[in-house]
C-alpha cells in the first residue's frame, strides 16, 4: 500500500525525485555526498511541484519508474536527488536505503531509519 503525504517544496522538484525534510519545513533534494540530506524524513516526489508549493511525496509502497535493475537494494545517491545501487557509493559518502526493485520498472520504497558513512 503507498502512503503519501503532502508537504511544501524549499526548490523546484520533479516527479521522481528524492528529497529530505529540513529544518525550514520544506522538502529540498538530497545528496549522498552530506550528511544532513540523507538523515531524518526521506521522501519521493510524486509530482513536478514549484518551490514554495506543496505537492504529494511517498513515504513507502510501490512506486512505478524505469531503469532499474529487479532484485537490486537501492540507496540515495551522490547524485543530487537520485538513488543508486550500494556498490557505487565511495568512502565518505553517506549510504540511506531506500528500497528495492521488483522489477526494472517497480521500486518498493521502504525507506530505512538508519545511514552510516562508508568507510
């Protein structure tokens, strides 16, 4: 089952794109290259939404996309908003599982409450 909630963006996002809960009470994009944009809230657009207007973000359940790779674990990326697999993260970067593919076009969001910095 998806759950979804609404929520204020702090900058223009795009269906798809993942974003953490700041401090300002708006959703901004995350970045596994700092800390503080893969700790706390966690959270896909599921819609383009404009800066400073609120729109729905999913919190978990099936989400259909394209480009994934069925079995995969999937984790917020150094890639500002995007998710990767595990193995391309580098030391130093800050690792937030998110979910895994069902398919190359089904990912199952079940976003992890922890994060560690890979050694």
């Amino acid at each position: 089952m998806k759950f979804l909630k609404t929520y204020t963006a702090g900058e223009d996002v795009a269906n798809g794109e993942w974003c953490y809960y700041k401090s300002d009470s708006k959703m901004w994009g995350t970045d596994a290259d700092v800390a503080a944009t893969v700790t706390g809230l966690i959270a896909l657009a599921t819609a383009t939404i404009a800066a400073d207007d609120t729109g729905a973000f999913q919190l978990s359940g099936d989400y259909t996309t394209s480009g994934l790779t069925a079995g995969t674990e999937y984790f917020l990326s150094t890639t500002k908003f995007g998710i990767c697999a595990v193995g391309t993260l580098a030391t130093g970067d800050f690792a937030r599982y998110v979910g895994t593919a069902t398919a190359t076009t089904n990912l199952r969001i079940d976003i992890s409450p922890d994060w560690f910095e890979v050694a």
